[in-house]
C-alpha cells in the first residue's frame, strides 16, 4: 500500500514539474522580443500577407477557372489548368516572351556594364565627380511616365533632340517609335538612361568596400590600371552584381507602366509586346481575366525565378 501511494506521489510531482517547466518556459517566451514587438509588427505583416500573398493566391486561383467579365464572379468550383494550355498554344504569348526575354537581358546587361564604368570613373576621382553622380542619379527618381512623356518628346521625328543631333551628323532624322526596327531599341536605351544611374550606385558601394592596399598591391608587381581591374578589384564585384542584375530584371518585368505612356494604348506595337502588356490588354480592354491571370503567374514565376536563386546566394552568403 505504502509502495502504490509512493507512485502516485511521485507521478503528481513528476507532473508537477512538468507543469512549473512549460510555465517557465511560457514566461520567458512572453518576455522575449518577438511577443514584445507584436504590436509593432503583426498589423503590417497582415496587410502585407493579405495585400500581397491573398492576391497571389486569388490570381492563381482565378487562372483555374474561366473567368471573364465584370458581371459574375468566378466559379470556383471547377478548377483546371486549361488557360496554361491555352497560354502555352497562344504564338502571341511566345512572341511577348521573346521579347520580354530580349529585353530582359539587354537592358540588364547594358546598364550594368555601363553603370560599372561610370562607377570605376568616379572611384579614380575624376573631374566633377558630384556633378557627374548627380546627373546619373536624377532619372531614378522619375517616375516612368515621366521618363516616358521625356523620351517621347527627344525622339520626336520633326523636333525631338535626338533627330535634332543625328541631323547635324547627317545620320538622321529617323521615326523611332513609328519604325518597327527601331521601336524596341529606343526603348531599351529610355530604360538605359533611367537606371544606369542605380547601377552606378550599387557598383560604386562596392568597390570603396576594397580596400586601397590592393590597388598598391597591384601597382607595384607592375600591373597596369586595366588588368588590376580586372583581374583583381570586378572579380570581388559578385555581390553587388548579383543584386543590381535582380533589382534590374524586376524593373523590366515591370516595364507596362512605361510602354503604356509612351505609346497611350494598350496595343503597343509588335516589337515592344511584352508579357506586362499582354497581360494587362486580355484583362482591361478584352475582360478575360482567367487568361490574364495565367499570364500575371507566368510572370510571377519568371521573377521567382530571378529572385529565388539571389535569396539561396546571399543566404550561402550568411546574409540571410
């Protein structure tokens, strides 16, 4: 009897300390800066779960049905993937593809390069340095139909400036938005000029991060200004160009907001039809939505991914 009361006494204070343990835990845990900063935190990452995430998943949702129209909702209870199939038949989708790609990459890699030089400038101290900076900067802070409306006046065909310059060299005038060989390269430079400046920016943090004795270094094994830049100073420049490469893919994709004010419709012509502007005429002008759906998750797979193998980079990177 003594032996069966000792059990359970000890049973009780097993639990009891069982008990005292998740209370301490449970105090320490209400005492920790996660639960302290909830007020700050929870309302913002609400909006943005429900803002952001909610409309993905909405979107996605929709491009399972066949939804089109202002007057009824979308049915939801029959769910497939027939407006991916329709997407992937659509030749007009692989040609907005084609030339989102295009100027994916071209508009990426120019700005880059371009953005480096101006940064490897202003790090050897030329003339005018802040001015220079200035004048490269000051696009960024326009908007796109900004930038738009200012490219559409420089390459008007009778007053536009740039004819104005190619006239004086003999080299012009040429109707650059009406041509269609010329369209998307003037919009690939617009873009060009608005953000090399960021470029510059990224690439110039980059470089003062190296430390000046390599430069000597360099110098006194005898190595000329070039081949100490690249060989030795643009090869530690991985970092900055992964994340200038990434900001500027997402401005690209992003790109309807600029084609659409230049061009004040949403059939912009051929040669600068990209996925955005696809995507925004089947849902507004012809109201099929479930298809502009589809093609707003091809896209969203497209800077997935873009960002996705970044975020696995700066993790590697021990930056996440």
């Amino acid at each position: 009897m003594a032996s069966s009361q000792d059990t359970v006494s000890g049973s009780q204070s097993v639990g009891s300390g069982t008990e005292r343990d998740w209370r301490t835990k449970l105090r320490v845990y209400s005492k920790s800066d996660f639960v302290r900063s909830f007020p700050y935190w929870f309302i913002p990452f609400s909006i943005m779960g429900l803002g952001v995430y909610g409309g993905i998943g909405y979107n996605t949702l929709i491009s399972l049905t066949d939804y089109e129209g202002f007057n009824e909702g979308p049915d939801f209870s029959q769910l497939d993937l027939d407006m991916y199939v329709q997407a992937m038949n659509d030749p007009w989708v692989w040609t907005t593809g084609k030339n989102t790609f295009v100027l994916l990459i071209v508009f990426t890699t120019v700005t880059m390069l371009l953005g480096l030089f101006l940064a490897i400038m202003l790090d050897r101290g030329i003339r005018f340095k802040e001015q220079i900076q200035t004048v490269y900067l000051l696009p960024m802070a326009l908007s796109f139909v900004v930038t738009a409306q200012f490219w559409l006046w420089m390459y008007n065909v009778n007053n536009g400036l740039v004819n104005i310059l190619l006239g004086v060299v003999g080299l012009g005038p040429y109707n650059w938005i009406g041509n269609p060989e010329l369209v998307l390269g003037a919009v690939i430079f617009a873009l060009i000029w608005q953000f090399s400046g960021y470029a510059m920016v990224v690439f110039l943090a980059g470089l003062q991060s190296i430390p000046d004795d390599q430069f000597e270094a360099a110098q006194v094994d005898g190595a000329s200004i070039f081949k100490t830049y690249w060989r030795v100073i643009i090869p530690q420049l991985k970092s900055s160009s992964v994340s200038a490469a990434v900001i500027l893919v997402i401005f690209a994709l992003k790109a309807f907001t600029f084609l659409f004010s230049m061009f004040g419709q949403y059939r912009v012509p051929k040669a600068t039809d990209i996925l955005a502007t696809l995507m925004v005429r089947e849902a507004f002008k012809l109201q099929n939505w479930a298809y502009a759906a589809a093609i707003a998750t091809i896209l969203l797979l497209m800077a997935l991914a873009v960002i996705a193998p970044y975020l696995h980079y700066q993790h590697k990177q021990g930056s996440l």
